[in-house]
C-alpha cells in the first residue's frame, strides 16, 4: 500500500507539495508566535538577572521595580547612606549595589552607581554585562553608556557629556558646569541598561553640590573642587539598592528583616516575583498573543482541511477504480489517512527543523534587534498537543473523499 | 451461474428500462447489442453490482444481489467478476504491470489461481498481442488500442468467474477489433469461465454463442 500511496502522491507532487507547503507555513507561523511569545516573556521577567533583591523606600514592590529596573517614573522617597550602610553589614549579604536616580541626559536616564554595578548587576539568563568599547568609568568624572544611548547620540570613548537635572531636558536646568567624559560602551542586552547613563555617585553628588531644592544655587566653577573634605562628595541619600545573597534560601527571611528595620521605612522586592506580577499587569501583549495562536491555529486548520479536501478531489476517481477492482473501506480509508499523515508529518517536521534552526542560529541577531531571545527547544507538551489536534483534523478531513466515494454510486462514478 | 429476473431500471430523468431475462453458465459467451442509450451499460453495472437494484433480481452461483449490501457486492465483484470499462478505468501514475495486477490485489480467491504472478501476466501480455516492454511503462503512455488490452489482461487475470466487457472495441478499428476479440476469445478459458459482453456493433457477433438485440427486444 505504501508503494501505491507514494505513486499517487508523486503523481499529485505539485498541488500535494502546495498543500504540504501551506501548512508548513501555517506552523512555521505557530511554533514563531508561540516561541516569540515565550522569548518575551522570558526576556521581561530577565530585565535583570542576579539580584536577589532590590532595597528602596517602602512603597509597592512594582513602584520600585518600575524605576530602578525600567526606569520609568519618578522615585518618591530616597533611603539614607546609613541604612544602606547598615544593610550591607548583615552577614547573610554578598555584595550591595547602591543606585541614585533622577537625572537625564538627552532624553535618557542617568543612574548613578558604583563600579561594581558591571561586575553584579546581570541580564537575561544570567549573562555578565560586557563592554563593546572601552572599560567601567572609575573617576567621579567618568560615564559609561549603555549601547543604544551611544548609538542614537554617536557617542564614543571619549566622548564628553552634560547631565541634566530631572528627567526631562529643559534651559536652565542643565548641570552645564561639569561634563562626564565617556570610558566605555556596554554591548546590547535588549533590557533598560541599554537606555541608560551610568555615572559615580560621588560624581553624581558633586553635580548637585551646588543644588537646593531642585533649583541652582551656585556653579561648581566658582568653587575650588581640590579644597571639598573627602566625605563631602559621599552620597547622603541613594534611591535604591540592588542585593546579591550568599544563599537565595535567605530571602524571605532577608525580606521579613528589611521590612521590619526600624531605623527607617524600607522594603525589599524580590525581582522575579515583581517582574511576574508586572507581566501578569501588562499581560494584555500577552493575551493577545494567545488569542493570535488561536486565531492562526483555526486558520490552519480551515487551510488544511480545505486544502486536503481539494487535493483529494481529484482522487476521488483513483479510489473508485481501487474500489471498482474491490479494494475495502479499510484500505481508501488508510490510503487517505496515510496520505494526510504523510502531508502532516512532513509540514510539522519542516516546520520544526526550521523554527529551531532560526532559534539557533539568529538568537543573537533576533536579541539585539528586538531584545528578545526567542527560547530554543525543539518542541514543547503543548505544541505537540496542537500538533496532535492539526493532524487529527487533518486525518479526518481526508476521510470525506474516501466516504464520498462509498456513498457515490459506483456506476456513476465510473462512468 | 448467472441468472436475472424481472430487471427494471427507473432513470432519474424518468425514463424506464425494462430488460429482457438474461441466464448464462461456464462455458457460454453472450453479446448485448442495441443502440446507444439503450440501458446496455446500465445492464452490466446492475450484474456488476456497481449499481443498485431497483426492480427485479439477479443471482449469481446461489447469491441473492438483493439481499447482499453494496459492500458485499463489492467482494463479490472482485472475486467473481473481471470487468472491462467502457471508459478503461487504468490508474494512469501505474506502471502496465502494476495496473494488470490490480485485477487481483483485493481479491485473495482471484490471487490463489494465479501461481506466479509475473509470469501470468506475460502470459496475458503476450496472448493479447501486447509487446512486453511496456509493461514497465506507465499506461498513459501507451496508444487507446494498448490501454485497451492492459484493461483486458486486468480483467481476465485471476481467471473470473465472469467476464464482464463494456464497449471494448469502441474506439478500435475493425482490424484492431478483430485481433483483440480473436485474442480475448483466446484467453477465455471456457471450461471455468462465460462472458457478457456489450456492444453497438453487430458485426461481431460471430465470435459469441448467443446474441440478445436490444433493438429487437425493444422493438
């Protein structure tokens, strides 16, 4: 039967070829949005990567969250350099990333940091920042830059910059009395850091020295920089923090502590739960995602089943001549269930092979494109489900030929 | 062996055929003649048991087609019955052997009469004056007269009880015609089996024992 069926099939290469083709692209589509769907999700929820936790003022875990990962609003509150300082005497900590927020250069946030951001701070699945140029700023007067905020503004090592105060660019609010030269350019990462400028909090403090209450109250070109103490330029205040443990056992015991610290009103935001419950908020992309799948899947299947039905058509007289010389309903109806199997099979294999090589091979083009890294697997429970529903429709479909040709009068057909 | 009785047939067209008593046994080799439209091939696809009986009956070594289903009749055709189409009927991707050998694919009792299959179906080959080169060749290749002959040796493999030919030499020559009855009639093996065939064309009536005109039973 095989033989026969694959004679028939080949005979039928062109339209069986258009039909396999179809429904390749049909999953083609289907395993991409699903995958791109996944990619971005996963690549949301790894914004940030090797935080255990984020310190900041108390206020709701997505508020912090928000500002200090996406840097989107404005913090409301900042935390003292003491209570900074205290947390990071506590025994369960590993290493301790202050950050201040609040300023902007050309449209793009300043975060001011320590050196020691570019060694902790980590994105995606776990991956180091790394620099394209260039190397972490190490004076007070030294920015690095994220890559999308070098590329848009054409800056380089070297380059020369002025902050300014708050976050939107105005006259007359510029920090225009001190510029940051640039040390080093960080690669893409597809997350916020590629949208920032990291600056020294020491620099970052200076550059308000001659600042109260949000208004400039003398330039720092009148003052003499050499005669400042040397814990002037120490932060009085930082936004946030961001928390490496020595073991992630400890967090929510680390949290509870925090919480209840009495010296002040703080709080800690484990970053995966935050980014979830974020994701779960903004998960409108997300539902319309999956109401894209099922959309495409319907499709797929009206395509296939429409396609089968019409490239089995013409098969119809080739069945009635097997029946004519007394072939069974058995063997039509295996004929056609073979043949759908056969379209099937090779249209989601095709499929496979090619979505998973994409994956493969463009996962890095597709990150700094888009900063989304499409996950790489080769198929998932629920794409095997779907899969399983597509072939079923597909098998079934391809039965209405061969029950048309058993309730179609022999004599006419043949005729 | 074959016996019909009271055959009517009701067109959806209205127009109703009613057909003469037909009784044939091993051995015996029967020609319909008449004009077209008559109701030669609607005959034959009521023996066949391709199509369904409205009035009337056929019997066929004992069996009621009345009372067998439509699946029934189809392993009765494959097992008894070696049909000849007016329209040929060949799977065109099939090579010729592999369209002979669809004679008795479905048919374990057609297939356990015929010892060694390619053997067989030379021998059919050659008795019908095909070259045996092309019996690797897929049919749509070969000349109306050579499909002819392929639709022949599938109908005849298997040694039938009953050989059933509609319109066979309607498009052959009357050359052609002559040397492909001359070889069918061969082939009969009139020990085992009869055959009923259909034609508008009287004059070949000498290579069959009896002879029913439509034209006169209408008449």
């Amino acid at each position: 039967m095989l033989s026969l069926l694959l004679k028939s099939m080949r005979s039928r290469m062109i339209p069986t070829s258009l039909v396999t083709i179809s429904l390749m692209a049909s999953m083609v589509l289907l395993l991409s949005i699903e995958r791109i769907q996944k990619g971005a999700e996963e690549g949301f929820n790894q914004s940030i990567s090797g935080v255990d936790a984020i310190i900041g003022p108390r206020s709701s875990s997505l508020e912090l969250v928000l500002y200090t990962v996406f840097h989107l609003g404005r913090p409301t509150n900042n935390i003292t350099t003491e209570t900074i300082n205290d947390v990071k005497q506590r025994s369960d900590i590993s290493w301790l990333v202050p950050i201040a927020l609040g300023d902007s250069h050309r449209g793009f946030r300043v975060v001011a940091t320590e050196p020691n951001y570019f060694k902790h701070i980590r994105y995606g699945n776990n991956q180091p920042l790394t620099f394209s140029k260039g190397v972490p700023f190490a004076e007070l007067s030294e920015a690095t830059l994220g890559s999308d905020v070098a590329e848009k503004l054409n800056y380089s090592v070297g380059s020369e910059i002025q902050i300014t105060h708050g976050s939107i660019e105005s006259i007359g609010s510029k920090h225009d009395d001190f510029s940051f030269k640039v040390t080093g350019v960080l690669n893409k990462t597809g997350t916020p850091i590629d949208q920032a400028v990291f600056l020294d909090l020491k620099g970052y403090e200076l550059l308000h020295l001659g600042w109260k209450s949000g208004k400039k109250v003398f330039s720092l070109e009148d003052i003499d920089l050499s005669s400042l103490p040397p814990d002037a330029l120490n932060p009085k205040t930082v936004t946030a923090a961001f928390v490496g443990l020595k073991s992630k056992l400890t967090i929510f015991n680390f949290s509870k502590n925090i919480r209840e610290y009495p010296e002040e009103a703080i709080s800690a935001v484990i970053p995966g739960i935050a980014l979830s419950e974020l994701w779960s908020i903004v998960g409108l992309v997300d539902k319309g995602f999956q109401l894209l799948s099922w959309i495409i899947i319907a499709i797929s299947l009206i395509a296939m089943v429409t396609l089968i039905i019409a490239s089995l058509d013409n098969r119809k007289h080739e069945m009635t001549i097997y029946r004519a010389n007394g072939a069974s309903p058995k063997f039509l109806a295996a004929m056609v269930i073979y043949e759908s199997l056969v379209i099937g099979l090779v249209a989601i294999i095709g499929a496979i092979i090619l979505v998973t090589a994409v994956t493969y091979f463009a996962t890095n083009q597709l990150n700094l494109a888009l900063g989304i890294s499409p996950s790489f697997k080769w198929i998932s429970l629920n794409e095997i489900k779907v899969f399983g529903i597509i072939l079923l429709s597909g098998v079934l479909s391809g039965l209405i030929p061969a029950v048309m040709v058993f309730r179609k009068n022999l004599h006419q057909a043949l005729s | 062996m074959l016996q019909t009785l009271g055959l009517e047939y009701h067109y959806q067209h209205g127009k109703k055929i009613v057909f003469p008593e037909i009784e044939i046994d091993r051995g015996q080799r029967l020609l319909i003649s008449g004009f077209s439209g008559c109701g030669k091939t609607t005959l034959l696809s009521l023996i066949a048991g391709a199509l369904k009986l409205q009035i009337g009956n056929i019997k066929f070594d004992g069996q009621d087609y009345s009372s067998m289903s439509s699946l029934l009749l189809d392993r009765l055709r494959a097992n008894h019955i070696g049909y000849i189409f007016q329209t040929l009927n060949l799977i065109p991707f099939l090579s010729v052997s592999e369209n002979i050998g669809l004679g008795i694919r479905f048919s374990q009792s057609r297939k356990s009469r015929v010892g060694n299959l390619n053997q067989e179906i030379n021998r059919l080959v050659d008795s019908l004056g095909l070259d045996k080169e092309v019996l690797n060749t897929p049919v749509n290749r070969l000349s109306v007269g050579q499909q002819q002959r392929v639709a022949a040796a599938r109908a005849l493999l298997g040694k039938p009880d009953l050989i059933l030919a509609d319109e066979p030499t309607s498009a052959l020559d009357s050359d052609t015609t002559k040397k492909f009855l001359n070889e069918v009639m061969e082939t009969f093996d009139a020990s085992k089996q009869a055959i009923i065939m259909v034609s508008h064309d009287a004059s070949i009536a000498p290579y069959f024992d009896s002879v029913i005109d439509f034209n006169k039973h209408y008449a």
